[in-house]
C-alpha cells in the first residue's frame, strides 16, 4: 500500500470530525453501516455498504480526494481520485 500524491495535499492536522455520525442519513431517517472522515474538511458520511453512500456522495460533490475509516480500531484511508487503499502512516 503506497501513498499517492494526494496525502501530500492534505491538511496537518487532520481535520476534527464535524459530527459524530452522518448527517445526511440521520436527515433521512436511515443507518449507515459505517463512517468515513473526509481528510480534507472533516465530514463524516456513511459507507458504500450504506443505502445512501454519503462519504462517495460527498467527494463527488466537493472533489476532496481522500477519507479514513471513522471506525474505532481502524486507520486505513481511501483515495477516491486513484481509486485504492493508501497506507496509514501521515
């Protein structure tokens, strides 16, 4: 697992997350199965395995390229843009 030219973008620290959970499922009444925090600005949405996939949703629409997992125990990162899983050393 390389990192890709994206991490170098990101902002030192990573951002806080803004919510605890996703905003847009608790909006819509459904539960996401797990949560991924955006690197670049700190939003928090559900997963592909989600209904709604609002982590995906969100890049889409603001093009911010990379998210971790916001579950305990878990550090990997995804990059949308390159499409792969990228280490987990900052």
């Amino acid at each position: 697992m390389s990192d890709c030219p994206h991490i170098a973008e990101l902002p030192r620290p990573e951002p806080a997350p803004l919510t605890d959970t996703c905003p847009e499922c608790q909006a819509a009444g459904s539960h996401p199965v797990h949560l991924r925090l955006c690197l670049s600005c700190g939003h928090v949405g559900c997963c592909d395995s989600s209904p709604l996939r609002h982590a995906s949703r969100h890049h889409e629409d603001t093009g911010h390229p990379v998210m971790r997992s916001f579950e305990p125990g878990e550090s990997w990162r995804w990059c949308f843009v390159d499409q792969r899983i990228i280490g987990t050393d900052h």
